[in-house]
C-alpha cells in the first residue's frame, strides 16, 4: 500500500502537532461510549464508600436519582444498578431477587423517574440475592444447578422489565438462559427491553472490590469455574457469544476488560454486531493504586485505557471512571 520510504515518508509529520494528531486520530472516546455502575444500598441519604473500590460508593435509592440526573447532564447515555441486598433478605432459593419492591426495582423506578433519557441497565444474576454469594442455586454437593437456575433468572428479568429497566443483562452464564429470558419478554410485552448478555465472562481474579460493594464476597463458598470461563480459552468465547446472539441478544459483553481485548476485537470481526467490555472491579483498583502510588497520572491512565477498549472494537464501556471520564471529556 505505502510505496514511499523514508525520508519522503516519516510517520512523525503527522504526529508533530496537537492539530494534526487531532485529524488523523483513528478512534474517538466520549461520554456517550460510557456505562456506569452504580451500587445501591438501604436507607435515605447514605452514602457508603467501599474501602476496596476508592472513589465508589453505595447509595440509597432517594440519592440514586442525583446520580440518574448527573449521568443525564455528562452525557452518559446508560448507567448500569447493583444492589447490595440486606444480609437478612439473604436465602438459599434467592427469592428477594423477585420481589417487585426490592432494592434494585426501586432503584431503577426512582432513576427512571429522575433521568427518563438515561438508560438502565439491570444485572440478572442471583449473587446479591443467595446466602451462598453464588449466581444461581445450587444443590447438596454446591453445585450451580443450571435449568432450575434459569427458571428464577426469567422471573428475575420480568420483574426488573416491569419495574422500568431498559436492558437486561444475564451475567450469570448459565446455558439457555437468553432465549428463555427473550421469549418471556416478548410475551409479556416487554418487546423493547434490551438483552446485553455477559457472553464471555471469565472466571476472574479482578472481580474481589465489586463483591465487596454487593456483600457477596464474605459468604461466597468455594468459586465460580464450574460456570464462568477458563481464562485459557478463547474459542469457547467466541461459540458463547454465537449462542447468545441466535438466542436472541441484542449486544454481547466481553468481561474483564483490559485483559481480554483479544477477546472483544475476535468477536467484534466474526460476529459484526454490538461489543461492551466491562472494565471490572479490580481493573478499577488497580488504576487507582497505580495512581496512588506514584506509578502514573491517573486521568492520563483511565483515558488511555478506555480509548484502548474502542480501539479494540467495543461500542461502549461499562466503568467506575465513567463520570471522572466523562468530566475530563467534555461533551
Ligand atoms: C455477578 C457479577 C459480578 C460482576 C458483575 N456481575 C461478579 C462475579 O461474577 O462474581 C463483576 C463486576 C466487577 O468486578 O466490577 N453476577
């Protein structure tokens, strides 16, 4: 293609001026490719900073509605609800998860109701919800039992798509589940709630501060392998993401973020639909230590690693730096 060689070429031209590097940049970051998760807590007025997560905090649903109407005035088109549900509501069969009163169905009502342009994004996962901080249920000898498990993920769904939610998002991995949450949508008429299925979620290390923020990290026994992926594999990612999309999901999720762009750029070429990466917990963390430290600035960290994620090829990226990023942004 370049016929040209040094001297006539030198890359470096191009790069001389602020001017010139702004015309020939390749890949654009701005608040509308953000998604913030926000955690939610019991109570009016609270806001409760997680030790392992410097910077986030919990909040009450009342102070969910600031952040609602803040994300509206950034320019972040969506922001994404975790609840941290009160230890007593805790049980082996989850039933607090399908209570049309709990904590995230209120969240999401109180959101809509203060920031209707915003989206909401609701995670369909039993771990805020078991007493064994596990996503599904499970049977005598611990293990996640699939079908039964996806019997209560489709109730799940249909009460946070009646309490307002804008998208759903299955990040439990069980098999089957999108279809099935797909046809209970459509059938309750709920035929515009978005599925963003957590396609290929690995079974990581990086998610330690987010089980923090939602209580589940003290009870959870033994691990998560036998239904998040092997960090080794890669192919099978790319077959998850290909059963999700046939059962009907409308953007898939490729989790964690930095360590698995090979991941997102796989599936962005094979499949040509919709990517978000979540940049987790412990990516989070791990910016914010590295700043602490001394190890690099740390705007100049979260941009450079946002920007990486669009360059790979995601549409859109789900971040606690999401209003900071924003901030720096502008609109
Ligand atoms: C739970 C869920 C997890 C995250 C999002 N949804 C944790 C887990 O699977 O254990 C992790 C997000 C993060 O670390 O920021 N289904």
């Amino acid at each position: 293609m370049t016929s040209a060689s040094y001297p006539a070429l030198r890359l470096r031209r191009t790069r001389a001026a602020a001017w010139s590097r702004a015309l020939v940049a390749e890949t654009v970051l701005a608040p509308a490719d953000l998604i913030w998760p926000l955690f939610i807590t019991e109570g009016e007025g609270v806001e409760e900073p997680i030790a392992s997560l410097p910077g986030v905090s919990r909040w009450s649903v009342d102070l969910i509605r600031d952040r609602a109407r803040e994300a509206r005035e950034l320019g972040i088109p969506c922001i994404a609800l975790f609840p941290n549900t009160p230890p007593g509501l805790r049980s082996t069969d989850a039933r607090e998860a399908l209570n049309p009163d709990n904590l995230i169905c209120r969240a999401v009502r109180a959101a809509k109701e203060a920031a209707p342009e915003v989206g909401v994004l609701t995670d369909v996962a039993l771990d805020p919800y078991t007493a064994h901080g596990h996503d599904g249920l499970v049977d005598d000898a611990g293990y996640v039992l699939n079908d039964d498990t996806v019997d209560v993920l489709v109730n799940q769904a249909l009460v946070q798509a009646e309490a307002g939610a804008d998208i759903v998002a299955p990040s439990d991995m069980m098999d089957g589940r999108v279809g099935r949450i797909r046809s209970a949508l459509e059938q309750a008429g709920h035929v515009n709630v978005q599925i963003m299925a957590y396609a290929a979620k690995y079974a990581s290390a990086f998610y330690g501060p987010f089980r923090d923020a939602v209580g589940s990290r003290g009870l959870l026994k033994g691990d998560k392998k036998s239904y998040q992926m092997d960090p080794a594999n890669a192919e099978e990612a790319l077959r998850e993401v290909a059963l999700d999309l046939a059962e009907g999901a409308d953007t898939v999720m490729v989790k964690p973020g930095l360590p698995y762009l090979d991941i997102v750029r796989r599936v962005k070429e094979r499949f040509e639909v919709p990517v978000f990466a979540y940049q987790v917990s412990g990516e989070y963390a791990m910016i914010e230590a590295a700043a602490a430290a001394g190890a690099g600035d740390r705007d100049a960290l979260v941009l450079e690693t946002l920007m990486a994620f669009k360059r790979a090829g995601c549409s859109g990226v789900l971040t606690y730096h999401a209003a900071h990023a924003a901030r720096l942004l502008g609109r």
